[in-house]
C-alpha cells in the first residue's frame, strides 16, 4: 500500500530501511507534552479552581436521584453523550466533595486518550502528518471552552471514528471500540459513518464494513434519543442555512480573529477555502488509490461534521464569543484535511498556501489563546448542607460570568448531604 511515509521517513536510522525507534518516541513524545501544555494553558481557570458547568446537573440529578448507571447511561437534552454522563457520574460517586477536581482530571485523562489514538497507531498518512495532526487538534482556532470541562469532553471523543479512519491496520479491538464510545459521544460523532461507508464502498475491507454498521447503529440510537426527545420540538433548521454555516466555517478557520467580517466575503472565502481543497485532490494521485480512498473520506467526512455541528444554530455563532464549541470539530477535521494537502502536494505553491492558511488560523488561535474565569468555591456552597431542611440549589458555571451562575439548576438532597458528613435539619 502507498501511503506518504513511503516519500521519506521523517527520522531514517543509518540504514535507511526505517524510522528510528528512539527518534520517533522522542518526537511523539515531544508533540504530546506540547499538546498536554496547550491543554493546561488554554484553560488555567480550570486547572486551577476547577468548576461544575451547565448541563452537567442533569447528570448530577438523576445520579442523586435514580442512581449510577440511570445517570450514566441516560441521554442529556436529546442525545447520548456517554464520555461526558459516565465521567460525571463516576466523579459524583467518587467524590461528591471534591467533584470538580476529579472531573477535571477525567477530562484530561480523555484528552490524552485522543492524543494516543492520534499519534501510537501507524497513519496512513505517515508520521509528520500525525505530528502536525496533534498539534493542530490543541491549536483549533477558536475560544477554548472545551478544554478542561468535564461537560465537553464528548466532543474530544466525537474525534476518535474520523482518527480510525486514517489508521493504516486493523487494530481491531481499538477500532472497534473508539468507534462505539464516538458514535455515543453525540450525533456530531455519528458524521462518520458517511466516511466509512465511503472506504466500504471504494475498498471493500471488514474494517470498513464493521465501522459503518457500527456507526449505523450508533445514528439510529442518537436519532431515537433526539426524537423522543422535547429538543426535536424546535423549530426546523432550513438546509440552506445549515450550508451556508459551512461555508462559514471555512473561512472562520482563516479569518475569525478579523472583525468585522462581511457576510458575503465570509462566503466567498469559504467557497474559495473548500475548492482549494478539492485541488489538492490532484496531487494525493500520484500516492495510490489507498491513500486517496482515505483522503476522500477524510474530506467527506469533514464535509458531514460540518453539517451536523452547524445544525444547533447556523448562522448565529461565531468561534469566539457565540457558541465556539460547534466550530471545534470541523476545524479540527479542516486542520487535519490541510496538513495532508501539504504533506502530499510536490506542487510549491499548494504546499505555501497551506502554510499561510495554517499561520492564520493560528493568528487567531492566539487572538483567543487562553480563557479565564473567577475563582468559586465548590465545597463552599456544599456547606450549605449543614443549615438546609431539605433539598438546596447550587449554582453552577454557565458563561463563566459569576452574576450569570445558573442558580437554581442543580439540586442537591438530604441523602448527600448526609453522605458528605453534614447533619441535614
């Protein structure tokens, strides 16, 4: 099979049969502490004085009130989001006074998970490609409200089917079950089962064909879960909007960080963005049928989480100061799309506009670098335990904004409050 590593190992032993074991553990494991760097610094706030943040008190709950597996198991305002509902359940059973901190660590402990799924299997793409994949992922171009929050963390593992997608093996047992875990992660994470379907379709291999029936799978859950659901009572998202958004994402990746940006230029620019990826189709040729059938999928699939995380709210956000989460993914998957044009591409010119499309997006990954928010005590308002009759409210993280705290959201019983020691009234 030709995959690019076949061009030139990015660290060659004296030989030069293959890469060097120690350089490539040096190197993967320089990317990773970076990464892990990136992670802390982008969220201070968090690692810090760590918090309870908006939706997590339906988990929260239903835990204090159905049990363990009710909670972690349970869809949350529409869909499954089981990274998120099994970390916080896990943390309220392990912990329930120091919440906060062990969700914190939880969170970080998913983030690593994606990194190793990134960078320990072999690509198909090969070794700088996984490099620069990694680095991309923590470099996303947008307000870093998903770092370090125990209520994102299913948006990391919405990552994992599109990372299978480009390994190079089976790996059957990981595939398998990154699959699962991201086709449960949310809807965004099911986008990849028109990827897969893809690879079936063009390769005709098991792997393939078991990752779209699992994803198939996941979908009609998720699907199930949203209908039944009060959220399905919105009104309708017009497609055209829902296109349009993504034409805004494109040229959001490039541009966020200059304001204003007027509408039609946004769309231009989007329009411009996604034909140059098409172009550098021309170059990923000359590799092979493989590593073109996986690149096609990469872009389909990056086309399908678009779709999907624009469906929310198109044409209302913005990835800095209005819902940036939803810019997460396709960024993410764009970065990743970009690096293997560069990576591909002998043509100079390809190769120099991927540099300065990726030199902006990571202007404004500065421009928005890191998030801060005001210390709040945790045990502090738990200690209301000891002067309540009954159940009590605490205030959870909403916008970050201590005035903004939702207040009456999170209940907590007599029954944990006499489990944390306190004497309920």
């Amino acid at each position: 099979m030709t995959t690019f590593a076949a061009r030139k190992p990015l660290v060659a032993r004296r030989d030069g049969r293959t890469p060097a074991t120690a350089g490539f553990v040096a190197l993967t494991a320089t990317v990773a502490v970076v990464a892990l760097f990136v992670w802390f610094s982008r969220r201070p706030d968090q690692l810090l004085h760590p918090y309870v943040w908006a939706d997590e008190y339906h988990v929260l709950n239903r835990y204090q009130m159905q049990g363990f597996l009710p909670a972690a198991l349970a869809p949350v305002k529409g869909y499954f989001i089981w990274p998120t509902s099994w970390t916080v359940t896990f943390a309220a059973w392990a912990s329930f006074a120091h919440l906060p901190m062990v969700e914190y660590w939880l969170a970080t402990a998913w983030f690593l998970l994606t990194l190793c799924l990134l960078l320990l299997p072999r690509s198909v793409f090969g070794v700088a490609w996984q490099l620069a994949a990694a680095l991309l992922l923590v470099l996303a171009p947008m307000n870093p409200e998903i770092f370090g929050v125990a209520l994102y963390s299913f948006w990391w593992t919405s990552l994992w089917p599109f990372i299978t997608l480009v390994w190079s093996k089976d790996h059957w047992a990981f595939r398998t079950a990154a699959v699962i875990i991201g086709g449960m992660s949310s809807p965004a994470g099911t986008a990849a089962l028109a990827p897969y379907l893809v690879l079936w379709l063009a390769r005709r291999r098991r792997r393939d064909l078991v990752g779209t029936v699992v994803l198939f799978a996941t979908s009609v859950a998720q699907t199930v879960a949203y209908v039944t659901s009060a959220r399905s009572q919105r009104t309708p998202v017009h497609p055209v909007e829902v296109a349009l958004q993504e034409l805004r994402n494109f040229a959001y990746y490039v541009l966020a960080w200059h304001k204003p940006l007027h509408t039609a230029l946004l769309y231009f620019l989007g329009a411009a963005m996604a034909l140059f990826v098409v172009a550098g189709f021309g170059a990923l040729k000359a590799k092979g049928q493989e590593t073109l059938a996986v690149a096609v999928a990469l872009v389909v699939g990056l086309v399908a989480v678009g779709l999907l995380s624009a469906v929310p709210s198109p044409l209302s956000t913005d990835p800095i100061s209005a819902g940036p989460r939803y810019y997460f993914l396709p960024f993410v998957v764009l970065g990743w799309v970009l690096a293997m044009v560069a990576l591909a591409s002998r043509r100079r010119w390809q190769r120099t506009s991927v540099v300065v499309l990726v030199v902006l997006s990571l202007v404004g990954a500065g421009y928005n670098y890191a998030r801060y928010e005001p210390s709040v005590s945790w045990q502090a308002h738990l200690a209301a335990c000891q002067d309540a009759t009954g159940p009590f409210h605490v205030p959870v993280q909403f916008t970050g904004v201590v005035s903004q705290m939702w207040q009456d959201a999170l209940v907590v019983t007599p029954a944990t409050c006499r489990r944390l020691g306190y004497r309920v009234k």
